[in-house]
C-alpha cells in the first residue's frame, strides 16, 4: 500500500526541493458513516487549516483557517513561533467543529484526523520543546526553517556557509556525496543542515542537546506530540515522507542511518520514531476531540499525489504555489522555488500589479512576453540545477517592452522551470509522463495554465476540488488499520470531477517549445554564483 514505509520512494527521490515559506498544518477529520467525515491539520508557513471531508465522496464539508506570523530578523532569515503554530491548530479544530454543529453534523462522527505539513522547516522557537517539561522553548523541528529561537523555514538561506563546510569535508568536495543513502544533495533545503546550523550558533540549543533536554522532530512531530499529551505521554514521532526530507533517513533500510548522523555530528537520541504514513499514532488528549485518533501522517507534496489519486506507476502532479514542487510515482521530484512567491514579488515589491488575480489580465493583454525573459531565482535555482548563489535577470527588454510583456514573462517562467524539471524526471525514469495532474493556488490562472499544456506539449489536468494535499491526508487518515473508513483499492476511490487543457499548439518535435526553454536555460548561468557578502562586483562583469 502507498502509505506503507517500503513506499516512501515515492517521496524521496534523486531531484528535491529547497525549503518552502509555508507551515500548513491540515487537521483532517473523519467521520463514521453514515456521514464518515475526514478532518485534517494542515500546517505551511503561513496558515494552519482544518478540514473536514465526507470520507464517502471525497467532499469538503467545513474548513477553517488562521494566518501565523513570520518574522525577518535578518535578509534571508525567516523565523516563526511554535507555539503559536500549535495554539492556532487547536483554535482551527474547534472552530471548525463549532461550524459542523452549525450544519447539525454531530461531531461524534469524526473518526480520525490526519496531519499534513510543510516538511524541511526546522522548528527551533523561543520555547524550549523540553522531554520532562510542559512549556515549549526549544522545539527542533524540520518544517519551521526559522532559527534563532524559532523555526527555520524551507527558503531561509542563512545555512550556507554550513552548506559549503559539509561540501568541502565530502570526497571530491561533491554535493551528492550522501545521495545514494539519501536521495538529496547537500542543501541548504534540509532539515540536517539547519539543525547543524543550530548547534553550532546557538547555545541554548547546544546545551539543551547536549544535556538531553530537547527532542528533535518535523512540524508533524511537533503537532502529534503536542495533541497526543506532551510531556504526559506525547508520542514523538514523525513518518516516512518527512523523515526522507532530512538528510539523516536513508531510503533504503527506511530509517535514521547512523553514519548520516555522525556525518552531521546530530545524536540519534533526539530523532523521532519513524512511522508508516497511515496508521493510528495514538489519541487526542483534549479540547472537542478528546479520544480520536490521530492515524494519518504526510508531507504536504506526498499528501497532494495521494490526493490527486497518483497511485500508478508514472502518474505525476505539480503544485503550484509558493514555489513549484513535481512529484511523480516513480521516485523522483523537482523542485522550483520560485511561483506563485513572482507574483507577489511584482505585486508588493515592484507594483506592477495590484492583486495576485490582476496578473493573468496584463499577460492575457500582451499575448506575449515579446522576447522578454524573466528567471525569477530569488533564492537560488532548486532542481536540476541546486545552484544556490544564482539570483534573479529578466532580460530581453526594449523600449517597447511594458508590464503587460513582464507579467507574461513571469508566466512562462514558472512553465519553463517546470518544463526543465519534468524533461529531468524523463530522463531519469525512463517513463515519459503523457498528462500532468495540477494543484494548488496558481491552477485558478487559467492562461498560466493553457501555457503550461503548451509548453509541456502533453494535456494538463486540473481538479475543480483544489484542496488535494488536505484530501490525501485524509485519505491516509482514513485508510488506517483500526479507523477502516476509507477504502484505498482502485474501485472504490472518490471521482473528483477535472478541467483538462489540452495543447493549443503543434507539439510535433515539441522542438518549437523548447527552443524558447532552452533560451531561459541559456541565460540562467548568468546569474549563478552571484556574490552575496560584501562584495560590489556583479557577476556579469565576470562573463
């Protein structure tokens, strides 16, 4: 079964992504026939959600959400609060079942509840997430990437320089030294990287490691051991598809490697117990769902090709958010780090446009982005490049280029990065994928998404039900041995009804496509190992 650790290669795999900016904690409810509901936690760095699915026709019956604050204490850094992450979960599952009560659903019928989260975030809060103590202060966890006492989200750079030391100590000075265990590249991406990071420029969190007062854990870890009773009988642990994102979990014996461990110089006995993704963990311990279980665990991108039904060999699904993240049933995954975060970038801090919704306007306008190319590597290119010095170009500008040619361009872009990556899958896999399955806020462009069929040269397929990554972990959560509400077998899957963009163009050769992909490939070497400390020689002017 999909969920099984013999599976996790499904997650894990040869092309990953760096650190995302968001904490989505889904807190998926289920619940017992004749309604079967499904809640779930989601957690990414900006909100923490709980919804609820109907566990018979995949329906979303209530959601509710509340918005986590993000601080940036420095360029690059991005910090949040634990704490506050795991207020907001309780706060999202009671007034989510307040709602179902308001619809007359008796929430006795909840059967379970699932977790879903952001995965490379390393937790380290202002609250210590002591073993023998209740009140939180230095939680580890892979899914804040905020330091400094808080945790460490997916896109915070600050890690560098660790990167780079681990790199020089590797043989031949090689990046994918620990890939044949791993899966990944040394990166700033990862959770063992930002944990190392930790001890060495933190001393509180040195010394409460040291003195065996801290446990170390994903998001997920620190949800499910917060709700299961922390420091009165929590259960510390964390599954398969976050454990693969840490750099100390080797894919093939499906647990904590002790050599990755001494390679990080991390001690195993701060590691949470590696689990299945879907099986019962233990029980809530409080508040209105006091004894459900909690019995499905995923990472956000594995969570969303569970619910995108990607359960045969080649299936594939992109999710177009922050960043862009590709996951295909075969083992591999691509990873952009740079989306959805364009058009904010051309909204807040060039104003270009005024909503995130003005942006398919100005490009449907123009048509065209007129020879302009937009490489939008603000905080450097992930898969296949994993080049983290490159920085952002948009080249190709005359007088008569204008914002309607920009905001096109930066269409492309995310259509030309996703390109690179799936050729890279093809390659690796040796399955050429025939449809892309796609989630996530960007799908609601509906030009981005004809670009995309375009420029992928293979029909693009998006579901009217967007909320997939919350619909796998309910899945998970449901399928469990001792919960057996959700039937996982191919006859009995949900139908989730589909928008399908088929190919505006000739794809014969697709060479036409690409020549305009290869041109962004041919002008991203330019921005790579762009100086970022104190230096006032731009990269160009060594070209």
């Amino acid at each position: 079964m999909f969920f099984c650790r013999p599976c996790v290669n499904l997650t894990a795999g040869v092309y990953n992504r760096f650190f995302t900016s968001s904490i989505v904690v889904i807190t998926c409810l289920l619940f017992a026939l004749p309604v079967c509901l499904s809640p779930l936690i989601c957690s990414s760095s900006t909100y923490n959600k709980t919804y609820v699915f109907n566990a018979k026709t995949a329906k979303l019956i209530s959601h509710h959400k509340v918005e986590i604050n993000q601080n940036f204490p420095k360029e690059g850094w991005v910090e949040e609060d634990p704490k506050e992450i795991i207020q907001s979960v309780y706060e999202c599952m009671e007034r989510t079942c307040e709602k179902l009560q308001q619809l007359n659903i008796d929430i006795s019928n909840i059967k379970a509840v699932g977790v879903t989260n952001q995965r490379e975030t390393t937790l380290i809060s202002k609250y210590t997430w002591y073993k023998h103590y209740n009140n939180p202060k230095l939680f580890l966890t892979i899914m804040c990437k905020l330091c400094s006492f808080l945790p460490v989200v997916w896109l915070d750079l600050r890690t560098q320089s660790t990167v780079e030391r681990l790199i020089n100590k590797a043989p031949g000075k090689n990046k994918n030294h620990l890939k044949h265990k791993t899966g990944l590249p040394i990166s700033t991406y990862f959770s063992a990287v930002k944990l190392r990071w930790l001890l060495d420029n933190v001393d509180e969190v040195r010394q409460a490691v040291m003195s065996e007062r801290a446990l170390f854990g994903t998001v997920d870890s620190w949800i499910i051991w917060c709700l299961t009773g922390g420091r009165n009988g929590g259960v510390h642990c964390t599954d398969v598809t976050n454990a693969s994102r840490t750099m100390l979990f080797n894919i093939h014996t499906m647990d904590w490697d002790p050599e990755l461990c001494r390679y990080f110089d991390i001690p195993m006995e701060i590691l949470p117990k590696v689990r299945s993704s879907s099986e019962i963990y233990g029980l809530v311990k409080s508040g209105s769902l006091t004894g459900v279980p909690i019995s499905g665990c995923l990472g956000d991108q594995s969570a969303a090709l569970v619910g995108q039904m990607c359960f045969g060999e080649g299936d594939a699904k992109n999710t177009y958010g922050t960043g862009c993240f590709l996951l295909r049933n075969t083992g591999t995954k691509g990873s952009v780090a740079i989306a959805g975060a364009v058009v904010r970038w051309l909204k807040d801090n060039m104003g270009i446009v005024q909503s995130s919704s003005e942006i398919e306007k100005l490009a449907a306008a123009a048509g065209t982005s007129y020879g302009c190319y937009f490489v939008p590597a603000f905080s450097g290119l992930y898969a296949p490049y994993w080049e983290p010095s490159a920085r952002g170009i948009i080249c190709g500008l005359t007088q008569f280029t204008n914002r309607n040619h920009l905001a096109f361009a930066a269409l492309e872009a995310v259509c030309f990065q996703t390109r690179e990556i799936l050729d890279a899958m093809n390659l690796d896999s040796g399955i050429p994928l025939t449809q892309l399955q796609v989630d996530g806020g960007m799908t609601s462009n509906r030009l981005l998404m004809q670009l995309q069929a375009d420029i992928l040269c293979m029909p693009v397929v998006r579901p009217t039900m967007s909320e997939t990554t919350a619909l796998g972990a309910a899945m998970a959560a449901g399928a469990a041995e001792g919960v057996d509400v959700w039937s996982l077998s191919p006859g009995h899957l949900p139908q989730v009804m589909c928008e399908k963009y088929e190919p505006q163009i000739n794809c014969e050769g697709t060479s036409s496509s690409f020549t305009i992909n290869q041109g962004v490939s041919n002008i991203q070497p330019v921005g790579r190992n762009w100086p970022t400390k104190g230096s006032n020689l731009a990269p160009g002017m060594n070209l």
